[in-house]
C-alpha cells in the first residue's frame, strides 16, 4: 500500500514514516517543514511533498500524483475548552475533503487514519465520554456536536459519523500519553510491534469496574485508578497502523474508534 503521512516530523508521524516500511508499504511523507525529516528515512521514503495540513488541495496534490491509497493523519492537536483554540477540526475538514474528492475519481475510497485521545473512547456502560465524565460536573464546553471538554474531537467525530457509507474507510487511533521507545525514529525501535498493544472498538481494551458501591465518587476513583495503566509507546502505536494497512478492507478498525494499552508482560 502506499501511504501518505501527514505531520511526519512529529514525534508520532516521524515514527509513522518509520513503520509502514518495515511492513513493506511505500511511504510519503507531508510537512510543512520537511527539513526537519530524519535524514537517515530520506532515500527510503517514495517522496517527500511539502504542504499545509489545513489545506485539502495539498493533501490532494500529494496524495493523486503518488497515487496514495491510504492517508495517516497524525498533524494537529486538540486544545482543551475553553483556554485554546485547536488545528485540528481544519485539518480532519482538509484530510476528508481531499479524501471524498479522490475517492470520486477513483470509484474506491482511501483508507484514511485520524488521531484522537484516550479520553475521547465511550466510558463502558455509561452515555458518556471518559473526559466528559470526569469534568461534567466541574468544567463543560457546549458546541454543536455535544458537550465535552475537548469539543474538536467531538466535532471530527460527528464530522465522520455524518458521512455516506463507504465514501472513506477511515478509523480514530485513542491512545493515552504516548513515550518513546528510543530517540532514533528510524529504523524503528526492535521491540517495537504492534503485538505489544491491546486494542478495542469505542472503549478502553481490559476496562474494569472498580469501587462500584463507593458512594457519588465510586465513577471518578474507577477511572483514576485506571487510566495510567492506558500509557503506550509512540512505536508500538506506529506498527499498530502500519500493520493495520495491510489488512486494507478487511480491516476491523473501519468506521471505529479504537482503544490500545500495552499487553502485560
């Protein structure tokens, strides 16, 4: 599969770049700044293709002249409401639109990654969001898609629940905090590999009921003894992508947003 990788010089895109390789996809990689790519990848990658992540014709122009048949969005971050403004609505609006436009002409929908978080998976057994739970009572943020504190993922989520069935393939990664198995993104890290991570659909992989009979605070104690053993390296969330793309449309992340922890040892 080739593969087209947008923000591939940060510290989880640099690590995008590194993995489809490993897994034998050809793989190009969007920045803004692409000096800033490792120079040990240049001669590996299929192209290099310098754009703006917000603009759908850039994506599109790099994604049609090498003929990309996925795309892994990893620019852009989402700002808690209400202290900052967020990139990323624009960008998953760029990344969809480019995406539709070349499905179209290809009759065949891109297979198309998105970045979320782990606060964004739906709490087991509950109507809410992990976030939302945790501040519904103490700090909310009202928009058009619904309540929560980081309404950009909210708004991408409803953004790709609202498109026609089969226009693109696309899943949400929603890890926690993310660290580095090594400061060298390519090769990647030998133990990285996407065996190392756990993962389901719309909820956190293993999640437990904890403290169920502790009166009013029993829901805030079950998710705080719990969300730090949600932690996973950047590589092993690389190759977990990578080694998803090779699945293609048997895939079961289509149309998911999908929790990963790191398996126990």
């Amino acid at each position: 599969m080739r593969v087209l990788v947008l923000g591939s010089t940060g510290n989880l895109g640099s690590r995008v770049l590194s993995a489809p390789l490993a897994r034998g996809h050809s793989v190009v990689a969007f920045a803004r700044e692409p000096s800033k790519l490792p120079p040990s990848i240049m001669p590996k990658l299929t192209a290099i293709e310098s754009g703006d992540a917000r603009k759908a014709t850039d994506i599109k122009a790099a994604a049609g002249k090498h003929q990309c048949d996925a795309i892994v969005n990893t620019a852009g971050l989402a700002a808690m409401a209400p202290w900052g403004k967020s990139d990323l609505p624009a960008i998953v609006d760029a990344v969809i639109c480019a995406a539709l436009e070349i499905g179209e002409e290809r009759r065949g929908p891109l297979r198309v990654w998105f970045l979320g978080g782990l606060g964004f998976l739906d709490l087991p057994d509950t109507k809410y969001q992990l976030v939302e739970y945790m501040f519904c009572k103490v700090l909310t943020y009202e928009t058009k898609s619904g309540l929560g504190v980081y309404p950009a993922h909210n708004q991408n989520w409803s953004k790709l629940k609202a498109l026609p069935p089969s226009s693109i393939e696309w899943s949400i990664l929603c890890p926690s905090i993310m660290r580095p198995l090594s400061k060298t993104t390519y090769p990647l890290a030998n133990q990285a590999s996407a065996k190392n991570i756990s993962a389901t659909a719309k909820v956190p992989p293993e999640w437990s009921r904890k403290f169920p009979c502790t009166p009013l605070v029993g829901g805030y104690l079950n998710i705080l003894s719990q969300v730090s053993a949600y932690n996973t390296s950047l590589e092993d969330n690389a190759d977990f992508i990578a080694q998803d793309l090779l699945e293609g449309k048997g895939s079961p992340w289509i149309y998911q947003k999908v929790g990963v922890k790191e398996k126990r040892k």
